[in-house]
C-alpha cells in the first residue's frame, strides 16, 4: 500500500490462550491499511480464524495493544468495551460456519439483522437486503428457512447479511469452503469490487490461487506470523510452506516439476507467463479443442454389471418437508435413477443446492424418497425392519463431521460406534487403535476432542466412523474447511479404505478431487445432468455444460485445452497435474526444446 496509508487495524504484541492453555495468538504484530486486501493463509489450527475474531473485535486477546479504526479497544491487556462498541459499528466479519451465524427463521430478515441493529431507516435496510441478496444470487430465496437451505446457500445469506452493514473492514474466514465453483468466483469478484470501493477485505482462504489477488500475504504457524509479503514472495518458499501445511497456488507447482522433467520453464505463480513459456518451448501447431488425444486410464475393476450393487436409486423423487403440505412445493430431487457397484468410489457433484446432500441422505436411510426407490446393500430402505439391517454397515460423514464429537475424550469418542454394535471389549479396543493409526491420531486417545485443531476434530469423527468398519462410507464435502496437505491426507486415507473393498461416495466441490473416483454423478438443479466416468463427464464437449450448472473442469484439463488453443501439441488430456507435466514434457521434446 502507498506510504501514509491510513491504518484501520494495529496490533502489538498480542496474545490469545484459550482453555486448557492452547496460545492461539503468540505475540503477534501486524497492521492492516485502509483499502488493503489482505490474505491470511496456514493450516488448521495455526491461528487463523482467532485472529479474524480479533481484527474484527469479536475476541479480546489477552495481551498487547489493539487499535480499530482509530478506536484504541484494548491497552495492555486491559479492554475498552466503550471503544469495542463503536468500532464493531464498521467491522463485519463471515464465520466459516454460516450456522454460527444465521440468527433467524427467513432469509431476508438475517440479512436485515445486521442494518437494524445499527439504526439504519427501514427503507433503507429494505434497499440493502435486496441488493445484497441479489449480489450473492439469493433473491429467490428472500422468503426461505435459512435451516433449511444447503450448506453453500446459508454461507451465501451469510456474506449478505455482512455485507448490508457496508463495513469499513470485511473480514471473510473461509468464504468459499462450501461454495460450488461458481459461487467461490462470485465471492472472488464481490471481494474486488469491494476493494475496488475502499472497503479493506482480510479474506482467510485454504485456496491458495485465491491469495493470487491480494496486495498481501501472511502465513500463521502456531499462532504467530511465519511468512508475509506479496503473493509472489509469500509462496516462493515452497519448501517452507509445504513444512506448513500448505503449497503453492497450481501454475508454481507445475511449473517445479517442468523444471524437474528438464524444461527450461520459469518459477512463476501467473499463470498467462507459465502458459506462454510453455507455447514457445514447444514447436508446431497442436490440434485444436476437440480434437483426438485422451489421457490413457488405468486398469478398472469388473465392470459394474459383473458385481453386486451397493447402491439403487430408481426414479427417486424428494421434497422437502415443510413444503410438502403447500401447493408450491420445493423439490429437491426429481426423477434422480443411480447405481453404484460394490467396491467402486463415486465423487457426487452439482451446483449448491442442487440436491447432493439430500441424496446422501437418502443412500444412508435417513430419510424416505416421496416416490421412486432405494436399495442399499441389499436392503429396501422404505421398510423400517429392514433398515435395521443396515445398522453399523453404513458409516455417514456428515458436513460438518466435528459436530458428531462428544465424548470427554478421543478414545471414547471413536469407540462410541463399536461399542453400541455390541463388540466384545478387545475387538473394540483392536478396532478404535486401526482407525486412530489410519486418520494419524494415535497418542492423542486421552485428549478431549473438543481440544482438538479443526482438521483434527474432521479425523477424529472419520475415526470414528471407520471403527465400525462399515460396507459402505458415506461422507459430504470432507475435505471443506481443510488445509492442502490435510486434503491430501483425507484422500490418501479414502484410498487406503477403498483398498480394503469398501465402497465410497462422496460429495466434493472439488473438480479435481472427483476426477480421482471411478465414477462422477453430477446433478443440476435436482436433476441428473450426467454420470459415468471421470473421463467421459470431464471432456472438452462437456464443458460448457458443467460451466452452465456451476462447475468446471479439474484444474489439469483445463489447462491443457487452454495450452492446445495456444498450439502446444497434446497428445493427451489429463485429468491429473503429473499427467499434464508429463504431456507438455512429451510436447516440449517432440520439438526443439529451447
């Protein structure tokens, strides 16, 4: 930022314990200035959502100086409630979890709460509601349950409830970890036209090319301040991030292991100059999108039709409940028809609120479709004796699996399932010992899980789950709100259970996670918009498709259409980041390479 910037954040010296003596804050400084974009990255537990609470005045630290918009809130440890109060007046903060923050029964009225209490006329809160809630594409919903709406819906009503208080300071912690693909753009874009307006954004984010826009970067570790400057000089420390828990945006990682494979690439974090560096590596006009070349997929299993399923929805119809007795129900499934093979994983996609929660729940017996039918493993979930059936065979992650914790400790927590199964004591004790070794949770049984780091409380309950050894996993959106290498470590585990003949579906908002199942289903709007092979759903012909119903493709494909446009010859289109390094590789040194 220019020098003699205006500040409206200054912090000395501060710290923050929490209960049972966690230093979520450890002597920490930093200043934010008027109209910055500030960006805040580090992995679970590293301090980041504490300090939002703090920059936005929600928590006090216990040490140090604090000064908000000009307002001096704490001095030395001792707080100034008079100067918090006027501060919070131009401070807005969106929690990761939007349920922390939805305080009403409708839509519209959340997002008036905020005006309301700060005094603004009725007309105008009337004109703000309707502006923010058509900015965050919820205007049909004004008159909705927020409880009754998906997960990405309610964060969606939550950054326009923040929104229409027209903050000075708008801090986001994790705006975008239950939003599909076009939701976190949308996001993207409201965070720079608010920039673009004056108003200071501090936006906490796991998605580290979504730090590419900021004026500047800072990595927490352990509550203090690691790394800080440009995105640029932030994520050249690869090694050091990646020690964090965290790696470089994709355009930095492909471009080290272009290095690695021999080609004379640049280390860059933009993309435009890695793209055109790698266009004039390779000689001669590629085919153009459309065109021949697949990526070769590897061995498959037997064929679908050759094993049992493990999973039947026919013509499955569901509405929600309280819409049911009214003459304008609101469906969230229409006519859904799907088969999963025992032993297969598939990665369940579609835009928020398209129905993909629901679904899981209808796989799990937790609810009843209106018409059509389910079968899983086996058992016709529309009768009640035989639900019972499917006790301890189906394991369910739920959204926000922390909030199935409990328990005093993280040994009684993960024997919870097994025990009530009626295992003799030792097989539960063998069982919950496997599950803490396979999520890396071994020595911490005595620890209460509520203690826990955020991505280690997600662990803990999978844990759990996994201790009852179930046929089936079911799991939405695991790997929200999860750092880098904590996504990574959750797929790896997925693999691992997958291995042992475990069938799994998920719902992922990630591209490039569903391209790593056997089989994607992708719903649209209630409805089944394609399903089959990752390979076949993620293509070239698809694309404008999936970008129609909120999605995208994974991340390698993309690129290498984008880099055919430019001519580089592809013989292959990958759905993987090695095998999109290894393709341009073989382009590079088809011709001469430079």
């Amino acid at each position: 930022m220019p020098m003699g910037t205006p500040l409206v954040a200054e912090l000395s010296h501060v710290s923050l314990v929490y209960e049972g003596d966690v230093r979520a804050l450890d002597d920490v400084s930093l200043t934010v200035a008027e109209g910055e974009r500030l960006c805040i990255l580090g992995a679970n537990g590293s301090g980041k959502s504490t300090l939002a609470s703090v920059l936005c005045g929600l928590l006090a630290p216990d040490e140090g100086d604090v000064t908000l918009l000009g307002e001096r809130v704490l001095a030395g440890g001792k707080v100034d409630f008079a100067a918090y109060g006027r501060a919070r007046r131009r401070l807005g903060l969106v929690f990761q979890n939007p349920d922390d923050q939805i305080v009403t029964s409708v839509v519209e009225e959340d997002v008036a709460f905020g005006p309301e209490n700060l005094g603004v006329t009725p007309q105008e809160i009337g004109q703000r509601v309707e502006q923010e809630l058509r900015r965050t594409a919820m205007g049909e919903f004004a008159k909705a349950d927020p409880t009754r709406l998906s997960g990405g819906q309610k964060q969606r009503v939550a950054i326009a409830g923040a929104l229409a208080m027209h903050p000075r300071v708008l801090v986001l912690d994790e705006p975008g970890a239950l939003l599909d693909v076009r939701g976190r753009r949308s996001v993207m874009r409201v965070m720079a036209r608010l920039k673009e307006s004056g108003t200071t954004v501090v936006h906490i984010t796991h998605f580290m090319e979504e730090a590419l826009a900021a004026d500047r970067v800072i990595v927490m570790r352990a509550g203090r301040v690691a790394l800080s400057g440009t995105p640029a000089e932030v994520f050249s420390h690869s090694g050091e991030l990646r020690s964090l828990g965290l790696h470089e945006p994709f355009a930095a990682r492909l471009a080290g292991r272009l290095q690695e494979l021999g080609l004379g690439v640049p280390w860059t974090t933009d993309e435009e100059e890695l793209a055109q560096a790698i266009s004039h590596l390779a000689e001669g006009v590629g085919p153009k999108r459309g065109a021949g070349g697949r990526e070769e997929a590897p061995p498959r299993a037997a064929a679908a039709d050759e094993r049992p399923l493990a999973v039947e929805l026919r013509e499955v119809c569901y509405s929600y409940q309280e819409d049911r007795r009214s003459a304008q129900a609101r469906r969230a499934l229409e006519d859904v028809s799907l088969c999963i093979a025992a032993g297969d994983s598939l990665a369940i996609v579609g835009q928020t609120g398209s129905g993909k929660s629901t679904l899981l729940r209808l796989v799990c017996g937790l609810e009843l479709p209106d018409s059509g039918s389910v079968r899983v493993l086996g058992v016709n979930t529309a009768r009640r004796r035989e639900r019972r059936l499917l006790r301890g065979r189906v394991g369910y992650v739920m959204q926000h699996p922390e909030r199935q914790l409990f328990a005093e400790t993280v040994a009684l927590d993960v024997a919870f399932g097994p025990t009530n199964l009626g295992l003799p004591a030792d097989e539960v004790e063998r069982r919950c010992q496997r599950a803490l070794e396979l999520v890396g949770l071994l020595g911490k049984e005595g620890c209460s899980p509520f203690e826990l780091s955020g991505g280690q409380q997600r662990m803990c309950a999978i844990a759990g789950i996994l201790a009852m050894q179930p046929e089936l996993l079911v799991l939405d959106e695991p790997m929200a709100g999860l750092d880098p290498l904590g996504r990574e470590r959750v797929a790896e585990l997925l693999g691992r259970i997958k291995g042992r003949g475990c069938t799994i579906v998920q719902v992922t908002h990630s591209m490039d996670g569903a391209a790593l199942a056997d089989r994607v289903f992708v719903l649209d709007r209630t409805r089944v918009l394609a399903e089959g092979r990752p390979e076949d759903i993620f293509c070239a012909e698809n694309e404008d498709a999936l970008h129609d119903a909120g999605l995208g493709l994974p991340t390698p494909l993309a690129w290498a259409l984008a880099l055919r446009d430019r001519g580089v010859n592809l013989q292959a289109l990958p759905l993987t980041a090695e095998g999109l390094a290894r393709a341009i590789a073989r382009a590079c040194q088809a011709g001469e390479v430079r």
